[in-house]
C-alpha cells in the first residue's frame, strides 16, 4: 500500500523522472526513514541515483551524534552514500529568529549544498499528510491568509519533492513494521510549547475526535486544490502586468490606473502584491490592509501617498499608480518589522533635523531599548488599549507620517 | 464606528447603490435590529427605500409569535413598511433534510417572493464576521473544500447584500446600547448540539484564547480573498471551456482533450465541476476524488469511462473527453446520495433482469430498510473496516459496476 500510494504520488504530481539523481534528507526520524526505503524500492522503475543526507542540529548533544550514526548505518546498510553537515558553531542566532527558523535555515543551506555538490536535480524530504493539516492551520490559526492555504507543496522550486504528501503516519508505521525497520524518534517533537506541536498533541486530534474523524483528508485535499489554483492566478500575472500597463523605471514599477481599473480584482490585489515583494525581494508583510490602502489610492483623483510595509510607497499620480522602495529595510526577512535607515533632511535648512518615516505596520528603533511599534487597528483588529498606547484615527492621518 | 464601519462596507464592497429599493430581513435579534437601524441612518445619504421583512418560523410557539410582534412595533416605530411570512403548517420536511435546512428554504422562498412583490432589487441581511468565520470554519471542519473558505459572501446573487460582514458583535452590541435599541434572543441559538453552536460556544472562543485573540479577523479576511479569488476562477472558465472545444450536444458536453489539456490544471478541475455541475442542475457532491477519476481517464488511451456523483458518467473515447447524465438523481439538491431511477436491461433477453448502476459514491436503495452505501477509501479516507463492510480494489473494478 505505502509504495503504491508513494508510486501515485510521484506520478500524479510530476515528482520524479527518469534517471533523476535525488539528495534524500534522513533526519533518522520514521517518516525519513519510510522515505528513504521508499524512494530505494522505487529506484529501478526510475532508475533512481539516490544520496542520503542528514543534518545534525546538535541540538540534543549525545541523542543528536546518535542519530547522526544510526542515519550512517542505514545508509551503509542500503549501500548509500551519505552526506552529512551540521550547524556551525561559530554561528549566533540574531535577535527575534526563532530556533526553528534559525535550525531550519542551515539545513536547507546544507541540503541546498550538498545538491549542487553532488549534481542531485531533486532533494527528496519526509513530509506526510498530517504535516500538511498541520501547516495548514498553523497558518490559519496564524492569520496568514489564502497563500497559506496552500501549506507545504509537493514540489518547490522544480527541486524539493515531497512524496509523502498523501501518506499518513500510520500507513508510514505500517510500512516500517512491514519491512522491519527501525527508526529513532525526536524528543523535541513533544514539546508542547511549539505552536505546531500544540496543533499536533492538542487541536487536530480534539477536531477529529468532535468535529471530523476525516478532517486530514479534507485540509489536504483542500491545500492540493488551494496550490493548483494559487498557481494558477500567479501564471496570469505576467500578462495582467503588461495589460495594466506595467513597467519598471526610476527605481519603482509604474501602472497606468484605467488600465489597471480594468483587471479583475483578486488579480489587482496580487499584482500589488507582486510589485511589493519584488521591489522587497523577500516575502512581503504586505497584509489586506495594506492592500486596501492602495485600493483606496485608485478611488481618489490627482496625488496621493500610502507607506506600506517594507519601506515602499504606493503613489497615485493622476493617472498612474507607482511603488517605490523609499527606505531600505534591515532585514528584507523580517516580515512585520524594519528599521528606518534612510534620514531625510526636509523643509528649510532651520527646520531640518534628524527624522523618521514611520513604518505602518512596523517598528522604529529610536535608541537601545526604545523602540514604537505601528499597527493598524480597529477595521481590521481589534483597537488595543493601554497605557503605553496611542490610538490615532487613520484616516486623519496625513501621509507620510514622521516621527521627529 | 458601527455606521462608519458600515457605510465603509457598503461603499468598498459596492452593495448599494443610490436609489435603491431595499427588503431588510429582520429576525428581532441584535444583529437584525441593527442592521435595520444602520441602514435607517445610511437611508438619505443613498437615498433608499427600506422595507422590513420578518418570516416566522413558528417553531418556539408564543416566543416566535412574540418575536414577530416585537418586529412588527420596530417597524411600526421606525415608520416602515413591515411584511411577514411562516412556515406552511401543511408541508412535510423531506427526510434527510435537517430542519435548518428546511427552515432556510421557506425563509429565503418567503424573502424573494416578497423582494419581487415590492420590487426591492436588494436583501439585506444580518450576518456579521463572526458569522464568517464560525462558516468558514465550519466549511473547513466538514472538508468542503476550497470553495467552503470563501464562506458567506457580501452580495450574493447580485441581490442579497450582507452590510455587517466587517462588524464584530461586540460593535453590534455597542452601538444598540448607544441608540437605546432592544432587541429578542433567539433561544435556538444556544443549543449546543448543532455544528455551528459547536463552533460558536466552543471551537471559536477556544481557538481565540489559546491560539490567536485575532483569528475572526483572520480568518474573515482570508474568506474575503478566497471570495475574490475564486469569483476570478470562475470569470476565465468561459474562455477556458471554448478554448478546450467545449460543446453541448447529445445530452451531454464534449472536450477535445488535446485542448483541454493545454489548460492549467487548476482550470481543467474547475471545468470538470462546472459541467458536472450544470449537467445536474445543483451543486455536486462532486469530490476531489472524482475530479482525480477524470484525471485519470485523460492518461489513458483509447476508450474508458467513469462514474461521478450523480449519476454522471465521464468517458473517454479518443481524442474526447464526455460528460453525461446517464441516471436521473432523486435530489439534485442532496450532496451524497442519489438512488437510481433507471432499471437498465443489459445483454440477452435470458440474462436479462432488473439491475441497478452503483453510484460511487452514494446509496443504492434495494428496498426498504435495505441500502447499500458505496464510498472510495483509501486514498482519499481511512479505509473502513466492519461486518457490514466489503472493501473493492477500485482499481481492479471494471464500470460500469451493477447490483443485480
């Protein structure tokens, strides 16, 4: 059962092809395991060159070296090459990076890596159906919109493949039981603290238990359907941006507002979306409240101003609509702060002086341990109260906000 | 607030329009008697005419009696014009159908008709964003799929308009205290054993407390994209089905598949819908899993069929892919059950006999008290397992299947 929905997997969505070299990630758990032993009955009908890698996060001291060989052993065993890597010890987690990412980040450097070393076209990891419920109201109960909907992909970038999508843990037990395979199991994944693992110990077994026993299923499906169709509208931006007229220049990308006007909606909002995240370079921040301001911009008439995140200005100019990155921003990562790092001298010289733009949403350093925090309240959350907070009516606010 | 937030929503969702006549469906519950009382105070900026409209559901005896008296002095009070509606005390509830279900029906039956009778061109209804996300939870909790997360949208129809969708109750409660408004609980509210009061009491204020004090505006916010999105989806599929040699003729609708497989794959499951849709007349009760069927025909050659929800067979005959009705459906309205209606003689006279086409899934009604129940496992569920339980491998079935 486990190869033959392994084997479906793989060619429903387009994982593999022949002769593929794959970079296997084993963290010596039993979903990498099942993966790896998978992918190694799978390899004459694709003719599979197949290389085990393991990451030791050194997290666990003498359990993470353990794991580390008890990975080496499978791979001798399976005559495998194996590539390990670990975390450098040089290395210091910046401020607000969580442990996860911080992890996270390496591995994938190292898998990253390792795949170019080797000339391996697909790195191949352990993600099964219940991960991907799990993602999926992870990102929900995070309010990360319809993007996270989508969860983890069965392919990203042409080279992570997840063949375990549609297999769940217990078919994964089954199938090491079958073939008489031992894994080891990550005492992190209990901790409670995580938010995954409180969706994993907590909220998903208590939905199938009040709500629905079949509630994986259907957040998987719904993630397989919300990654085709989020596809799908990314594959019409192109031409939308040519239709709406845009064109970079001066720094920024430029829209012609009647144009634009006549592009479906969900399609402008992505647009902007689009435009945000290239002139950013990283994943945005952007929120629908963002969006909406831009919105608003179109609904006026001569110039007009809006800050969103990441230091970009929208602009609406009689009939054109640009974005332009008027801060830089300190880590184009971080996706609900930055730092102003451009200080503008303005109006007359007796005027001048050192000034902030505020970033809304986000957070202005002003020194060490003073620090304000910009949010947009009320419409879309609810406006909070307390002593250290200020509540101004966004609308009155006139653009762009300086703090001096 | 509650007015402003209120002519925000009308104006950005463009759900009114000046002049416009409008029936508001006035339960007595808070949200109702805002929603009048809101659109009382947008009256002359929009010039609208404004009509109450109450249904009584005569399912709590003197209390429902009493709550169409307490609308009726409202409207009295306000100077509208009031009409009113109940269920017919002759009709039956079809079995099967839950008494919300029933009560839906007769109210929206009762709103139309009485829209149509005073030429209002608009409904209004009370739903606010918590409604939204108590639906889009429950879409999600009840694997309905991506559609489910658009939840209940802000117009509807072109007709029914939802003013409060950006309005938290707590703003609703606020602003009747500030206009001194009373207004009628409705008891039904509270019982905790139907689904969305499971969601409203328990699920909801849970997820808010232990996960995210936001996740209303979340998750709302997310329905709102999902609505956008998928409204766009289904604007291209006109395009998509010419360009894919969609035709109706024989009863039926043909692709050329060559074309049709050109498509996006988000769009060729989108057409697959639709036409399953149109063919039936109703929503489908079409699954992922079937949609995957269809796929799997495309990879085939020469001829093969399959059988869908509601009695649609899909077949593949070349370089064409069909789609018809080969059995009537009982319900078109039912979602996972349809008996079959067409007793097929097959083969010679002396083989011949009464047999029925198995719907898969759905139930086969041999007779009274006697109803066998198909559903795919596996793949897409938990295999089930029990005494009254036959597992197929359904990839060893050949169709069409037939009970005799």
């Amino acid at each position: 059962m486990f190869v033959r929905v392994l084997e479906k997997t793989v060619r429903r969505r387009g994982l593999l092809e022949r002769g593929d070299r794959v970079l296997v990630a084993v963290s010596g758990g039993p979903d990498s395991v099942a993966l790896l032993r998978g992918l190694i009955e799978l390899r004459s009908r694709y003719d599979l060159s197949l290389t085990v890698g393991h990451f030791n996060h050194g997290l666990r001291g003498a359990a993470s070296d353990a794991e580390e060989r008890f990975v080496a052993e499978l791979a001798l065993k399976a005559g495998l090459e194996l590539r390990t890597g670990r975390m450098p010890t040089a290395s210091v987690r910046p401020r607000g990076r969580s442990l996860e990412d911080w992890c996270r980040e390496h591995r994938y450097a190292f898998l990253d890596a390792t795949a170019r070393e080797i000339q391996a076209g697909k790195i191949a990891l352990g993600h099964h159906r219940r991960d991907q419920a799990e993602t999926v109201l992870m990102n929900l109960l995070r309010g990360s919109g319809i993007e996270g909907l989508k969860g983890i992909l069965p392919i990203r970038d042409g080279r992570y493949i997840r063949p375990l999508l549609d297999t769940d843990p217990a078919e994964i037990r089954a199938f090491l039981e079958s073939r008489s395979l031992s894994f080891r199991n990550d005492a992190s994944n209990r901790d409670i603290r995580h938010l995954r693992n409180r969706i994993r110990h907590d909220l998903l077994p208590r939905l199938e238990t009040v709500y629905n026993p079949a509630i994986v299923h259907g957040i998987s499906r719904m993630a397989e359907i919300a990654g085709l169709e989020n596809d799908f509208m990314e594959s019409v931006l192109p031409e939308a941006y040519a239709s709406a007229g845009g064109r970079e220049g001066q720094g920024g990308v430029r829209f012609d507002i009647p144009a634009f006007l006549t592009l479906h909606e969900a399609i402008q909002n992505r647009l902007i979306l689009l435009v945000v995240r290239r002139l950013i370079g990283a994943p945005s921040g952007l929120t629908h409240a963002h969006i909406q301001l831009v919105r608003n911009l179109l609904g006026r008439s001569g110039y007009a101003e809006v800050h969103l995140a990441g230091g970009i200005t929208a602009t609406r100019s009689y009939d054109h609509l640009s974005f332009q990155q008027t801060a830089d921003v300190s880590s184009p990562a971080s996706r609900s702060q930055h730092r102003p790092s451009r200080l503008r001298r303005k109006g007359t010289d007796a005027e001048a002086g050192f000034q902030f733009d505020v970033p809304i949403p986000g957070v202005l350093s002003l020194a060490p341990g003073c620090r304000l925090r910009f949010e947009v309240a009320g419409v879309t959350r609810p406006v909070p109260t307390g002593r250290e907070i200020a509540c101004l009516d966004y609308e009155r606010i006139r653009f762009p906000l300086v703090c001096r």
